[in-house]
C-alpha cells in the first residue's frame, strides 16, 4: 500500500470571499475561538513532550506523501496522533521561528527576526513576553530542553524556563547523541510532571548522514520526476547566503533524505520509550519542525525565505486518551504560533491562561475556530538582491509574495502548488486585494511589537568560537559543506521552464 493510498489527498477547497474586516480579526486571533483553560481540578496533570525537527520538509515525510521510506517512525506516530496537513512556520529560519513556536507570537511582535550573530538578537524573557517553559516551571512543571546545534544554543536565550537546557560542546550532535542525553534524564524524572523539549538538527547542512544511511537513497525515476514537475535546476552556485560552493540537487537530496532516515529512527527511540514506561497516555507528545529547506527549488539551497517548501513544516500532535474523538487529519491552514494555544486549549493546567493573554495564535481544535490567512517573513540576514519576497501571505486557495510596492507574485495553490508560474499580472483585482491583506496585517503586527517593546534589546556579538560554529553551519559569511560532484547526468532545465523566468518575478 503507497502513502497516498494510506493518506488520501485532501479534496479541493472552494475558494471564500472573506471581507478584509473579517479576514484581519481571523488572522489577528480576535474571533473568539483561542480557547480557555478548563477547570484544573477536572483531570491529572500531563506531562508535554515537544520535539522539533530542525530543516525539515512536511512533502519529505511519508505521512505527508513523500514516494519514500523516510520516516517510519513518524509515520507510525502519525497513524496515532492528529496530522496538520497544512501547518506553516511563520519564518524558515531557526531562532525566529522557535521563538514564536515558544511564544505564540509573530517575529515581528517579539522581534527576533534573524539568528544571533546573523543579525538578529537574543529571546528576552519580559512581562508580557513569557517562553511557555516559563510559565510551566512557575506551576512546578519540571523543566528540560536537548537541543542539538549552535543556533539553539544558550546565548541565544530560549533558555529561559528550563531546569537543564543540555547543549553540544561543539557546533552540532546528531540525533543519537540528543536521544541518549534526554532519555537519561528521562529515566531520572519519569515520575515528575515534566516538559521536555528535544530537538534535532540532522536535516541541516552539511548533509553527512552516517552509514549505512549515507547510501541508502539513490537517484532514481521517482526522484527525477520530484524535480521535474518542480522545475528544480540540476546545481545552485556559490553567491550570497546561497553559500561559498556549488549545491548539487540530487546528491544533496539523497543526502538529506539519508538524514531523515537517520533522525527518524532516534525519534523512534525516544517515543518507543515514552511508550515503555507508561508515559505515553499521560503525554502531549507534538512532533513538528521549524521549517522546512529549499534543496535548489526556486534556486535557492537552503531556507530563510518564503516559497511553500522552506515554511510548510509537518505537525503531529497525540493527546492522552480522554473520550474526545479527535480528528485523524486536519485540512485547516494552521500556524507554528496555533501549536501551544492549541495543545493547552485541551488540557487542564492552571498556567494555561497566562499563555492565551500573550498569544496571538489560536486554539485550532476548539469550536467555532474559523480558518484565517498566515504571514510568512523572509530572514533578516542580509542576502542583497538574492533576499526574495519580504513577506508572504498563504490562504486557503493562494500564495501571495511582497517584494516591495510594484514588485510582487501570486500563484494558485490548487492550480499551481509547486508556485512556478505567477498570475499577478493576469489577476490585477485579487492581488491588489492580497497586497492590502498583507500591508496591513504587518502593520498591526509591527504596532503589537512596540507595545511588546520589541527590538529594543539590540543585537549581541557572538565570541569567535560560536562565530566559528554558525560560519561552518552555513551562516554568517563562512564556507558550507553543501557540495557534492554530480553523478546524475542530468542536463540543465530549458530556461523557459524556470520559476525565474515567469512574468513580473524579479
């Protein structure tokens, strides 16, 4: 049986007329469908497992399609948990979007809109602008986080609320390192009520799965066919924040895949043993990423923009069993900023409340919760003219891209999910009417950030060891390790079948 078999495609949306009014209070969470804590006496507490996933694509997952065995762990897990098959990050970069998973904000309300040392600033915990692992320890929530790469690291503040918040010594650990280390202290603390945090960071650059995972996926007719239906070029060359060497896009695919494979299996792991020990029916386990990664499509290699690949990010969550008949899959439009609104929105946890004042995302499970459009930003890091679109704005049936005032894309999702031909031109009326949609939702954004006192922290110089740490990362201005010789044989795409030859793209 395929995937598609097992998961059928969701039907086809019809399109709403939503009136502007209407669409900014769904957007902005003003519709009354956020959702309450309920009585803290009505149930035992519950421990919240988060696992994140750093760089990974939801269209490289089996359970979202994928024609290969990437993830069978996580495919198992989504056969027992809700599958979001439309959740966005609201940016592809590391900190910004973790910091709105943490918040339920929007970077450009708690302002950290580039990673630390790449421009951007550290989390700064304030009144108002609390990381949800502070508000579970000042319940008596014992706290861990394992986080697996530099990016994550302590300097740039995500530490805020964790009892341990366990780290690599050097740039990077890959995935069976961080599930060793969190299932020791798992074994210390499974009789704690707990929030754990893991994350995992194989799927980033430098692809270096091990063996046997190194060779285990190969350029084939199935892959060939990926690219071409998404017109990705055979090699993207060295330019700024594209790195300082070629990317090759079939090795770097089968690579990545490897990586996949191999995170997937510690994940495996770690739920296996949430499983053994009982812990599974008394846990909110949510397996999700920060976004996803660009592999050459729209010729860029790696993420921090906006097209559908870098930002549409998997979403798994698994409740405790409570009577409740919870959806298998869910179609809706959900955001990175939904994940914990929508998690406390079931449980019974007394510091629930404190999270829904500051969120700006919504209870997505609760009654009543109407569909709203999600902004997509590009990074702050400074990529010159390679930048891409500002913002993004995605609703049910289009995905509309903001360069600058004349400079601006718009694609058909249903029609054209892979954004390669831009209708802008051809569709004046509805573009002018997503261009207003999207100003004026960054403008309330931005009016929320100043009253949050976003930015007002500054940005911090890393001390030359990290420095070190995010150039070999791909950050900052130093080398990648992205570069693999082709062995495809593969020409180039004829140039009329490139996304960046299509009407008004700059």
């Amino acid at each position: 049986m395929t995937n598609s078999d097992r998961h059928p495609p969701a039907p086809r949306l019809l399109r709403p007329a939503a009136a502007l009014g209407l669409l900014l209070a769904l957007v902005l969470g003003l519709g009354g469908c956020q959702g309450r804590p309920r009585d803290p006496a009505a149930a035992p507490p519950v421990n919240i497992v988060l696992i994140v996933i750093d760089t990974l694509r939801a269209d490289h997952l089996g359970c979202y399609g994928y024609f290969r065995d990437t993830s069978p762990s996580i495919d198992a897990f989504a056969d027992e948990a809700i599958l979001f098959e439309q959740a966005y990050a609201p940016m592809a970069t590391t900190l910004p979007s973790h910091t709105s998973l943490f918040t339920g904000l929007y970077p450009l309300e708690h302002a950290i809109v580039a990673n630390v040392g790449d421009g951007g600033q550290p989390f700064r915990s304030r009144a108002g602008l609390r990381a949800v692992a502070e508000l579970a320890r000042s319940d008596g929530c014992t706290t861990a986080a394992f986080v697996s790469a530099t990016p994550l690291k302590s300097v740039c503040g995500l530490n805020a609320g964790f009892d341990v918040y366990d780290q690599p010594r050097a740039m990077l650990r890959k995935a069976r390192e961080t599930t060793d280390a969190a299932l020791a202290w798992l074994s210390a603390h499974a009789n704690a009520r707990f929030f754990l945090f893991v994350h995992y960071f194989d799927p980033h650059v430098p692809y270096q799965p091990p063996p046997p995972y190194r060779a285990l996926f190969q350029t084939d007719e199935e892959l060939e066919r990926h690219l071409v239906e998404r017109h990705v070029p055979p090699v993207i060359h060295p330019s700024l924040c594209r790195g300082s060497v070629s990317t090759v896009t079939r090795q770097a695919t089968n690579l990545y895949d490897g990586e996949i494979r191999f995170c997937d299996e510690h994940v495996g792991r770690l739920l296996e043993w949430l499983r053994q020990r009982e812990l599974w029916d008394n846990s909110v386990i949510v397996v999700t990423a920060d976004h996803g990664e660009g592999l050459n499509q729209h010729d860029w290699p790696q993420h921090g923009r906006t097209w559908n690949e870098q930002v549409h990010v998997p979403l798994l969550i698994r409740f405790p069993q409570s009577g409740r008949d919870w959806p298998r899959r869910f179609a809706p439009l959900v955001s990175l900023i939904d994940v914990f609104p929508t998690v406390l929105g079931q449980l019974d946890l007394s510091w629930a409340g404190a999270f829904f004042e500051q969120a700006r995302g919504v209870d997505v499970l609760a009654p009543g919760f109407r569909e709203r459009p999600l902004l997509a930003q590009r990074s702050a890091r400074d990529c010159g003219e390679h930048g891409g679109p500002l913002y993004a704005l995605t609703t049910r049936d289009w995905r509309y891209h903001y360069f600058e005032a004349g400079r601006e894309l718009l694609f058909d999702r249903l029609a054209d999910p892979h954004e390669l031909q831009s209708v802008a031109i051809t569709m004046p009326g509805r573009t002018e009417e997503l261009r207003r949609q999207t100003l004026e939702l960054v403008a309330l954004l931005r009016e929320s950030g100043k009253r949050l006192g976003a930015g007002k922290g500054g940005a911090v110089q890393l001390d030359p060891e990290l420095q070190r740490q995010m150039e070999a990362l791909g950050y900052l201005s130093g080398p990648t390790d992205a570069k693999q010789d082709d062995t495809s044989g593969s020409g180039a795409l004829s140039p009329a079948t490139r996304p960046d030859a299509q009407p008004n793209r700059p």
